[in-house]
C-alpha cells in the first residue's frame, strides 16, 4: 500500500486564504489594523535568499506587510543589535526575524534572544522555548515548524494520545519544541540525535516519527514498522545534473521506499516547508491582534496593590511616602498595560511615556473620564490633589477597577512659598512624594527655557535690526553654507504668510527682501516676558537693556512664574508633537508698528522650543501609596493658565483604562476603567476652563463632575473668621457649628449649579477632616442634593488611604453610567466682551462687567487682527467666586473689573486679567524651603 500523501501545500494554502480573510474582516472594522513583520537577512547566502523569498511572497498574498532589511555580512553584532532595538521599539511592527544561519563571527544566541518576546513570531526567543518546555507554559508564540507539524497531524485526523512518537533531532527549533509539543499532547515521546545507540529499534516500535536530523535519506523503510506516520522535516540538498541549478531538494526520508511501508506521509518540497510559512503568518497575524488588543490581550500580571500601615495620629506627608516602600516603575507600567519599548525610565520609581502607545492603543474605546473640582478653597485647600488620589486607591487598590489618577506638575514656587507641594495628602499620595514635588523629570525647567529662549530672541531681533541696513540683515539671516544658501522651514512659512512665493534666496527683490527681514516690532507692544520656577516677587517690573553693549535700547518688562508661561498651556493643550510645533509656531510675541500680530514662527524659534520640549511632551508615570498608577503631566498655573494636567496624559491614560468596543453594553461597564483627572482651583474657575478651553482642544468630554468640599471651607464662606496658613484654626472650626455651615453650603449650591451648566452628572465628596461631625456631614449632604448633585459622600482617604474612599468610589461608578447632555457655556462664535460677561455674570454671580480701557484697546486690537474667535480664560483670585479675596459665599450685585486681556494664540485662547491678580506670586516671611534639608543618607527632610 502506498502512503497517504498529507499535502502541507494544500493545507497552507488554506490557512493564508482563512488569515487573509480574517485580516480583511477585522480592516472592515478598523481601517487601521495592518499586520507587519520585518525580516532580518544578513549577507545573501542562496539558500537564506530563497526562504526569505518565500516568505516575502506569502505575506503578500495574505495582506501582511513583510520589510527585508538586509545587512552586509560584514556587519558586526552591535549594528545588528542597534537594527533590533530600533524594530523592537516600533509599535507598528508586530513581528521580528531573524534569517538563519547567521555568518560564523555573529553570535546567533545574543542576536535572536535580543528579539522581543513581543515580536518573536519564529518563536526562537529563550521566552518562548523556556515556556513551551514547562508542563503548563504559557508562549506568547509557537516556533513555525513545530506549530505547523501540529497543525498537519490535526488536519490529518491523528490522534496523538498514546502514541508512541521519535522525534530525529534535538534543536531549539524543532526538535526540541517538537518533543514539547507532542508530549503535551499526550503522546510517549523518544527524542534522538546523530549520537543515540540503537536508533533502528526506537524507529522500529515508533507510530509516528518526526524527522529534522539533516541527513538526506537518514530514514529508510526497513527501519519502521507498517503504517507508520512520517514527518520528513529535513532539507538537504543532493547532487543533480538534469536541475538548473545542478542540485536537488531531499528529506531526511527515503521517500520512495518509506512510502510504501507508512500510512501516511509528507513529501519534500511541499510537506513541512509551506507550513512553516503559513505558522509563522499566522503568529504574525496573532501579534497584530495582541498589539491593537482585539480579541487577545498581552498576559499581565495581576495587579498587586501596597499594602497601608495606617497610624494614628497621622504622621507628616514625607514620613507617610518614606514608609511606603514603591514598586519598580518598570511593575506599574506593566500592570497598567503600558509595553517596555513604549516606556523611558527616569530612575526606579518614574519614567517617560512614548507617544507612540497611542496608535496601539487607537482602536479602543475610552474608559470614563472623571474631573475632580472644589467649591472656593481658603489657603489651606480642599484636598482635590488628595481626592483624586484617594479615589484612585479606592478603586484600583480595594475594588479591583483599572485606574488612573491625573495630576499637574506641581511648581516650585509654591512648594519653597506658602502652598506646599501638590502630591495628595496623609495616607493618599504620589510618591516618591520628595521627587514628585522637586524637578520631577525636568519638564518644568524645559519650559522655563524654551519661553526664555524666545524671550532673548525677540529683542535680540529689535537690536539687529535697528542696527544693520537690509542687505546685511538678510545675508547675515540667510548666510550661505559651502556657497549655498536656503531658507528654513520658519523662513519659508514666514514667506508663504508675507505672500512671497519663492524658495531661492538669490531670487528675492529688494523690496521683498525688506519685507522678509523687518519685522519691524513696536517695543511697547511685547507680551512675552521672561519666566522663572520661583516666587520671586521682585522681578514683576524689572528693567532690560542696561548694558552698554545694547546701545541703549532699555525696555522695561518683567517675570512671570514657569507655569503661567504659554508654552505650558500648549503642552497641556497640545494633541501630538505636530500639534505643539504647530501651537508653538503661533505665538503671538507682540506687534508691528503696523499692528501686524508677530509670532514665534516669524522670530525663527518654533523648531527650536519644540526641540527643547520633545521630552516634556511625554507624560511621566509614578504611583500612589497603594500602588496604583498615576500620570503626572504640565502645570498650568490655575490662578491665570487653565489650571489642569495635559490632553495627552488624559488620552493615553483613557485608552489603557479603556475596553474593546467590540464588547456588549453589559461587558463594557463591567470592565471599563476610570481616569481621575483634576482641575484647579474650584469648579467655577478649574472646571470651567477644563471644559470651555482644555475638552474644546481634546475633544473629550467627563463622565462625572466631582465637587469636593470640607466643612472648614464652608464655615469660612458662612462668615466664620479668615483661615490662614501657620495660624492656629479659631474655635469656629474646631467644634460643631451647624448656622455657619449651613449659610456657607450656598457657596457649595452656587458651584454644583455652576456644574449643572454643562449637562454632567455631580457628585460631592465631602473630604473628612477629624474636627468634623456627622451632623454637620448631613447638612452638607442635604445641601447638596437640594441643588441638583447626585449625592454627597464622606469620603475619609486622608486618614484611611483608599479604604476611606470605597463608598465614593462607588458612588462615581454608579454617576458615571448616568445620562449625561454634555455643553459649552457659550459659543465662541460671540464676541470677547460677550464671552466674558457670560462667564463672569453665569459663574461668578456678577451684574455687570467694567473693561479699563487697556483691557477694551487689548480687545479691539485681538479682535481686528482675527483673534476673537477663541475660547476665553480669566484670570482671578482663587478665594471668592468674585474678583476680591474678601467677597466670600455667594456674593452677587457687584461690577468685575478686566484691567488687560492678553493673547495665547498658541493655547488658543486669550486670558483675561481680573482686578489686581499677579503673574508670579511672592514669597511669606516664614517660607516652606526654610524646613528643608539633605540628611546624612541623601534624604530630602522637611518637606510636608
């Protein structure tokens, strides 16, 4: 009888047609999935050549992109190595080969374990063997062959348990795997090798023999016994002269007399070999899925939350961090999903995040989007940063949810002033909390250099010139290089906006010439000043140009305070890196003496800051005392700046905490995740910038508005004594006092009807403090439900760390399924002063507004040069819905001033400045870097 022959071409075949199907089914669904693999070759051996061409033309034919990426065989292991880490860490490639053989002088071990276990679609990587080796492994992928003998078995109906099965060979990528694989399988399973005695008897008792030994016609019919099945793996080579190329392919089998003895049996071409290709396709396809998350998931660890020793009375902030030991950095980013090659350690307990995660990530549907707000805080504050993480570990550490806590930057400036830093609180904290509060991962600096950067070339560029003729302006702005000159990308753009439609430098005109270098600003009209990470009081007016050197070109101007600057609204704001080039470009610096707007892209300096920001724009990931993770991202001041963390950071942390929304309804709100992000101060100044100007950029839009509120604060707001930092708190806020509270709950109903504006569901978490009464918690309770929120909840996370926040944390959960009629207060379509009376008469409770006359000149000259278009920020005290500090409650009837509207073109917005409110704060007499010092150990000290 001879042999069934089992047609590996046939069954390939079938399997690139299913896998083209499947792929064209999943793009119909997600235009972007596009499976890809590159193949690395190194030298031009015929053989390789042959394989790799194979592989090219069936990837093809199933709608995977292949690359070659072929290498001299002169390269050396490092360059081989730098190719691999470059493909590694590219998202949009989901599988990495290495063609073998390699050349002798290349170490084949360090070169294939270096392939991501991720990318390893051959499945030679030590991960991936060492898994497939264990009793109950776990391989991300099956190595081709081995996978695809399988696949063959199946197709032919062979029941493998029981079976007595040789395997002939013993490498990693077959033999040894194979042996696994048929083992699990439950078959009794012999592995041989060129050195085993009595390879005849084994063969001659064995059902099944799988042959990859590498030794032509190694197998002949008198060594196995009737109706055996035959695997012939082998690809050897035999001398030929009727073929071109003067050889022929063979097995390992003597083909003709083994299939006359077996039942069934693979053929040589066309058995093993096609299946190899179709197996390895077929993990390339299952990698695209696993890396767009659709149907697979990546195994990640449980998430483990750390543990609380909770005391009493409650330690100091820095004791509390300094307790907790944290997680490797390199743990939270893979707990919460977040790949190595999309990760930037900076140290053990932070690090960068790639952009990149976010076209992985594209095709999932966000997870719910909570902002955290306040009513009007005293200079204590209200606990918002320790809410949000609070209500973090409630949900991450204590009810299982996926969850992020999103959290600005915090300055410096108020961490050495009077504020303090910005971590959270008690047993509900980012920490480290000494590096979360002290440079962090230097955004904050970049900033201050990249605004001083622009701050030095605007005068820079008044001094040239006012001091050369236009010929040499213009050859010293455009200087040839190796007797060549061009126009930079800015200059071009500058041309292009001037109408000048040239790109040869040698072709302008003299008068287009003229046109190109003068920017001709007027001095009195420059709105960028300088900026510095520190409260230094006495640089609001300073004097510049005093040097001989300047010629006398004084001006006067003055500082601002690193997050006021407007390059951290556009890294709050800005959606990608082309996104921040672009804003950064816009910057509106000052005007012409002819009023022409002059920006940053005119100045030459938009590739620059964005060079000096192509980190910052990277969110940084730390955790909280429980272990959960937490996004840290731009500081926008919140007196004068929108006052929340980055669009990015909110969309990244959205897509992790998001779910397939291929799931059903039910599914999705079982596994949906939540992203906790904050805005400050309170809602009617921080929740309505986080809507009109931060959700207008993004496009996004909360689930849940969370109001947090303590009873000291509304005491203060019912007309108790003023609250001061340093100070002993009077009586009033030590004992129970249910007529202040209850006059000062109509500031808390003036901020959940403010809230009620834009259509959310709002949820007050009443922030436990240990003076506090459950009396007085009702009456805050009543309250608030009597203006429209959803419910008030006690929430004690300060003293109990997530524990304490459980019954809020289901309280959001439960908010965030509610209906919700998301909308903006007002359209930007209306004029400046109309946008600004609405905010001021519907949030602020103001009759009318005042514009001094330098606010309405600033007004008229935005407007005429296209600009009243915008969203509108005002910038005003935090400690009264009003312009005055001392107005407190609900004050109402009283006229609000505007002295001076400013431009952020590149935020896009334009702020105005309300009564007196600074742009760089000053420092107390007793400051907060008066408590801090190194210890002996390296330690920061005295902090919090």
């Amino acid at each position: 009888m001879i042999a069934e022959i089992i047609d590996g071409k046939a069954i390939a075949a079938s399997i690139r047609s299913n896998i083209k199907n499947e792929i064209i089914s999943i793009k119909s669904k997600v235009p972007t999935f596009n499976p890809s693999f590159t193949i690395i070759q190194v030298g031009a051996r015929p053989d390789s050549s042959t394989y790799v061409r194979m592989k090219l033309k069936a990837a093809k034919e199933s709608g995977i992109e292949c690359d070659l990426l072929n290498l001299p065989d002169t390269v050396t292991n490092d360059e081989i190595l730098t190719q691999i880490e470059i493909l590694n860490n590219n998202p949009k490639i989901h599988g990495l080969i290495v063609q073998l053989p390699l050349p002798n002088h290349i170490d084949e071990k360090l070169i294939t374990s270096a392939v991501d276990n991720k990318k390893d679609v051959d499945g030679f990587g030590t991960e991936n063997i060492g898994e497939i080796s264990k009793k109950n492994g776990d391989p991300l992928f099956l190595p081709a062959t081995p996978k695809g003998i399988m696949k063959l078995l199946s197709e032919s109906n062979v029941d493998l348990v029981g079976k007595n099965c040789v395997v002939l060979g013993r490498s990693d990528i077959v033999g040894s795997p194979m042996s696994n694989l048929l083992r699990n399988a439950d078959a009794t399973v012999t592995t041989l090798h060129s050195k085993s005695k009595n390879i005849d008897f084994f063969l001659k008792n064995a059902d099944i023999v799988v042959s990859a030994i590498g030794r032509s016609n190694f197998v002949k019919a008198d060594s196995l016994k009737k109706d055996v099945i035959v695997i012939d793996v082998g690809t050897n080579f035999v001398p030929d002269s009727t073929k071109k190329s003067g050889s022929r392919m063979v097995g390992d089998v003597d083909f003709e007399s083994v299939s006359q003895v077996a039942s069934k049996i693979t053929p040589v071409p066309g058995g093993v070999g096609p299946m190899t290709v179709a197996m390895l396709l077929e993990n390339v396809l299952i990698s695209a899925k696993r890396f767009n998350e659709l149907g697979y998931s990546f195994a990640k660890p449980d998430f483990t939350p750390l543990r609380l020793n909770l005391l009493k009375p409650v330690p100091s902030d820095f004791e509390i961090s300094r307790a907790q030991k944290p997680k490797k950095i390199t743990q939270i980013a893979k707990e919460s999903g977040i790949l190595s090659s999309e990760l930037e350690p900076y140290g053990s307990t932070k690090a960068k995040i790639k952009l990149s995660i976010l076209d992985r990530l594209a095709n999932k549907k966000n997870g719910k989007y909570i902002l955290v707000t306040g009513i009007t805080p005293t200079p204590l504050g209200e606990g918002k940063s320790t809410t949000t993480v609070g209500l973090a570990q409630a949900l991450g550490a204590h009810l299982n949810k996926t969850v992020f806590a999103n959290v600005r930057q915090p300055s410096m400036g108020p961490t050495f002033g009077i504020k303090g830093g910005a971590a959270g609180g008690g047993y509900s904290q980012v920490i480290p909390m000494d590096e979360f509060n002290m440079h962090l991962t230097g955004d904050i600096h970049a900033i201050s250099m990249a605004n001083n950067l622009l701050a030095a070339a605007i005068d820079t560029r008044i001094f040239h010139e006012n001091t050369q003729k236009d010929p040499a302006l213009y050859r010293r702005l455009v200087p040839a290089k190796k007797g060549k000159r061009s126009f930079t990308k800015s200059m071009l753009r500058r041309l292009e906006k001037l109408g000048i439609n040239k790109t040869d430098p040698n072709d302008l005109t003299p008068e287009e010439v003229s046109k190109f270098v003068r920017l001709d600003i007027d001095p009195d009209s420059i709105t960028w000043r300088r900026v510095v990470d520190c409260n230094d009081r006495f640089l609001r007016g300073i004097t510049i140009g005093e040097a001989p050197t300047e010629r006398g070109m004084t001006r006067k101007t003055g500082f601002d305070i690193s997050v006021a600057s407007e390059c951290m609204a556009i890294l709050a704001l800005a959606n990608s890196l082309e996104d921040l080039r672009e804003r950064l470009g816009k910057i509106v610096v000052a005007s012409s003496k002819a009023g022409v707007p002059v920006t940053c892209e005119d100045i030459g300096a938009a590739g620059a800051l964005t060079a000096l920001l192509v980190d910052a724009i990277k969110p940084t990931i730390m955790q909280t005392l429980e272990g959960t993770p937490v996004f840290i991202h731009a500081g926008p001041f919140a007196n004068i700046s929108i006052g929340a963390n980055s669009v990015l950071s909110d969309k990244i942390a959205l897509k992790l905490a998001g779910v397939d929304s291929a799931l059903s309804e039910e599914e999705i709100k079982e596994q949906q995740g939540y992203v906790i992000t904050e805005a400050g101060f309170d809602f009617t100044m921080g929740g309505e910038r986080f809507i009109n100007i931060k959700c207008r950029s993004s496009g996004l839009e909360p689930d849940v508005v969370i109001i947090v509120a303590t009873v000291r604060a509304l005491k203060v707001h019912g007309g108790g004594p003023d609250v001061k930092a340093g100070s002993p708190l009077a009586q009033e806020y030590t004992q129970e006092n249910i007529e202040l509270l209850q006059k000062g709950c109509a500031n808390l109903a003036k901020h959940i009807s403010n809230a009620k504006e834009y259509g959310l569901p709002i949820i007050v978490a009443i922030n436990k403090m240990t003076s506090d009464t459950d009396k007085e918690h009702e009456v805050i309770r009543q309250a608030s439900i009597k203006a429209g929120a959803v419910d008030a909840i006690v929430s004690n996370h300060w003293e109990e760390g997530g524990k304490g926040a459980v019954d809020l944390a289901k309280g959001v959960i439960e908010a965030s399924n509610l209906p919700k009629y998301f909308n903006f207060l007002y359209s930007v379509d209306n004029s400046v002063d109309e946008k600004i009376s609405k905010i001021a008469k519907v949030m602020y409770g103001a009759s009318k507004v005042e514009f001094l006359p330098e606010a309405q000149r600033k007004i008229d000259l935005y407007t005429r040069q296209g600009f009243g278009k915008l969203p509108i920020c005002i910038a005003k005290t935090q400690y009264s819905l009003s312009h005055d500090a001392n107005l407190k409650g609900v004050p109402t009837g009283f006229t609000f001033p505007i002295r001076d509207v400013r431009a952020s073109i590149g935020a896009g917005y334009l702020y105005a400045l309300a009564a007196e409110i600074q742009t760089i704060p000053g420092l107390p007499t007793h400051c907060g870097f008066m408590n801090v010092e190194v210890n002996e150990d390296g330690e920061i000290d005295g902090l919090f």
